[in-house]
C-alpha cells in the first residue's frame, strides 16, 4: 500500500470517526504536529510495548531494558547535554490501543521518537500514525520485510537473517520434512512465505502448514496432524503466550525433542524461563543475539543489568538486546543531527532517520558485537546465528555466520524494486514512498 500524508490524514480521521469512544482522544488542530527539542530541556521518548496481555512476556522485558538503557545513557551525560525522558504506555496486547497510544505519545507528549511493538500487527497498526506525524519508530525485533518507509529503523533481523540459515541447517542435520506452525497474522504468514523457499532451495519438503489465532492456548488439533504427518522437525513462528503452551503440549503429548524439533524464530530466553527448561531443552532459536555469548560486553551486559533494579525477569534474550541496542542507534543518529545543524531545536523526528544511514553500535557498546544501519532500507547488519536450548534454559551456539549479513526487505520479491532512503525504487525507476 502507498500511503501519501493527505490520504494518511484523510484515512486517519475517518477511522477515528468510525471507532469513536468516551476514552478515545483525539489531536485538536493546535497540536496537529509532533516533536521539537529545546535546549536545558529533556529529551522525550515513547515506550509503546504491551505490559499486559498475551504479548506481555516479551514486551515487559522491551519495556525494562529501555529504561535501563536511558538510565546508562543518562549516567553518562545523556545526549549532547540532554536528559532522556522516556514516556511509559501499556499497549495493552490490543492493536487498538497501539494505535491510540501512538497518537497519544507523539500529538499530546510530543515525543522525539517512538520505541515498540513486537508484533507486525501492531507495527503496521501504529505506521500509518507514525508517517502522517513525519515521526520516527525504532522497532526492535524480528519480522517480514516487503516494507519501504521514511520513518523506521529498525534493529532485528529481517528474514534472509535468520530463517534463511536456520531452514537449511535444520534440514541438512534432521530431515527434509517439515510442519510449518505459527500464529494467525502478518509476520508468520508472511515469513513462511520466505521460508518454503529456503526449503525449496535446501530440498526438503512441507508436509503440513497450520495457523493458531494469536493469544490461543490449544494446540491439540494441530499437534494431531503434526503426528499424522511424522515431519522431521516443526518450524514456528507461534508469539507469546500461545509459543509458551505449543511447547508445553508438545511435550505433554509425548512428542520427542530428539526426533522432531522445533525450530523457532521467537522462543528464546525468556520464554524459555516462563514454561519451564525441560520444555524447551533440545530445541533451536535463529537470533543474532543469545545470553550465553562469551564477549567481554556481552558479559558486562547480562551481569549488570541482571542485578539492575530493571533485571527481575531473570534473564537476558535477543529481543531485549535488539531493543537495548535502539537506544544506542537513536543517541548515535540524535548526535549526528545535533552535529549537522549545530542547534538542537532544529533537529525534527526525520532528520534523526535521514541521518542514521551508517550508524554503528561498535563492540564495547553492543552484546551480539558490531551492527550497522543500512543506509538504503535502514535495517541491521548482523550475524545470524542459531543456537540450541539446554538443560538450564541457556543456548549453546551451534552456527553463527561468519560476515555480517545484509538485510534484504525484498529478498524473495525482487520484481517489488529496491528500497532506497527516498522509497522504494521499482525496476523501471518509478519510486514511491512509504510502502507497507
């Protein structure tokens, strides 16, 4: 979809009108537009994850490490001088409320830059607010790609990072056949798509494809097919608490580890730690990041803020670090905007992205190591690596690339064009922005 800023206004009120409620606030046409920065003043940002709800279990963790890493970031001076000051929000798991939240942060607190979601709905809930705002969202996990905005950045691994390897390496050490299971919308949809190529490419074979309504807890239709099928391993994309009970049924129904994984794009540490380790002993997580990385940082990392007053989770995990590690780009692309103008109230939301092309987070700053941002698509240069759970709950590195990867939002749909920093540049020239 192309959206324009008069079709996204235009769309947006019409929406509003439509859902209208007692609770719902709405922009007067005073505070039609978003940020400024002021010098003495701090710097605000949005925190919109869900606090509550069937997300929670990943998104509490997003919203902690945040605030961790503001309170570093501050320790040391802030950002040219200034204080961040992060706003809280509980999106509630409800896409609704992203939305309004959304809104909310950057009309009504005039925040700099939002931080959220976990889920591609939500993601693409918020966007259209996000445009309309000229804003700015770092996103700080994994997801599908086939998107081309001027307002993003992003912070994990788009899907030629991570299932890309993780298909072929799952294939070639178990078998080629394989159950794809995962939640019912965007992001699993759309990166299976990604996947049954890599099993094309790896020459292994589906056997069954099933979809459960996100936030369900009953797997036991699905894990009856999956028996009849006999796959050689399940592949999920199941998110939150539902990827929380899929493994728990999958080992209540007396299905072995050691025969048939389950190879996972989401089920890390801290869902690990939430069903148990004798639920998730055995089974594979592609990530660029895992708890158990022996670097000097990455060991800096889990100890301090484990015994931070944000560590009460137990826990470190890729999509923690991803967020840890926005923060890190959204300082080095402030920086860069304060340098270009010499005056931090002309810095605006995106200029902070126009300017973020080639932002490092180098290897004292950043767990996993080194990552860069695009300076075309505006994603993370990673390692992907994939790691297998253990006894304990932690991950043993079982492959990690040896070059860092570059993202590819449109790798399976070449014929869509290239993403560019203006939009998205079709084969025959023709361009457009703001692509979801």
């Amino acid at each position: 979809m192309d959206f324009t800023r008069r079709k996204l206004l235009k769309q947006s009120s019409l929406a509003a009108a439509a859902i209208a409620a007692p609770h719902l606030w709405l922009p007067t046409a005073r505070e039609a537009w978003g940020a400024t920065l002021k010098k003495g003043e701090p710097i605000k940002v949005g925190l919109l994850f869900s606090l509550t709800g069937q997300l929670a279990v990943p998104e509490e963790d997003s919203t902690l490490v945040m605030q961790y890493a503001i309170d570093e970031i501050n320790k040391n001076g802030g950002i040219a001088g200034h204080p961040i000051q992060p706003v809280i929000v509980d999106a509630k798991s409800d896409f609704n409320v992203y939305s309004e939240k959304a809104k909310e942060l950057i009309i009504r607190e005039k925040v700099i830059a939002l931080f959220g979601c976990y889920t591609s709905a939500s993601r693409k809930a918020i966007l259209p607010v996000v445009m309309s705002q000229n804003s700015l969202l770092y996103y700080p996990t994994c997801y599908e790609g086939a998107e081309c905005t001027q307002n993003t950045i992003c912070t994990g691994p788009l899907a030629n990072q991570h299932s890309k390897d993780l298909i072929p390496y799952m294939v070639k050490n178990f078998g080629k056949k394989v159950f794809f299971v995962g939640s019912n919308y965007v992001w699993p949809k759309e990166s299976n798509k990604n996947a049954k190529i890599w099993l094309q490419e790896a020459g292994g074979e589906l056997v069954g494809e099933e979809y459960i309504p996100l936030g369900s807890s009953e797997f036991g239709p699905v894990l009856g097919k999956i028996r009849d099928a006999k796959p050689n391993f399940i592949f999920s994309t199941v998110v939150g608490a539902s990827d929380i009970a899929f493994h728990k049924q999958f080992k209540q129904e007396g299905f072995k580890v050691d025969s048939m994984p389950i190879a996972s794009l989401t089920t890390g540490e801290i869902e690990t730690k939430a069903m148990g380790a004798e639920f998730g002993a055995g089974h594979f997580l592609s990530a660029p990041y895992f708890q158990s990385l022996e670097n000097p940082t990455n060991q800096k990392f889990v100890e301090n803020f484990l015994k931070s007053k944000y560590g009460k989770n137990g826990s470190t995990h890729y999509n923690m670090e991803e967020t840890y590690l926005s923060a890190y780009v959204f300082k080095a692309g402030l920086e860069a905007a304060i340098k270009k103008t010499g005056n931090v109230e002309e810095v605006t939301s995106r200029m902070i992205r126009d300017v973020s092309g080639g932002v490092r987070v180098e290897d004292d700053v950043s767990p996993e190591g080194l990552i860069w941002i695009d300076g075309d698509n505006f994603n993370s240069w990673l390692k992907p690596k994939i790691g297998q759970c253990q006894a304990d709950g932690s991950f043993k590195i079982v492959s990690e690339a040896k070059e860092h990867v570059a993202p590819d939002p449109y790798s399976i749909y070449p014929n869509a064009g290239k993403c560019t920093a203006a939009g998205l540049v079709a084969p025959d020239g023709k361009s457009r922005k703001n692509v979801i």
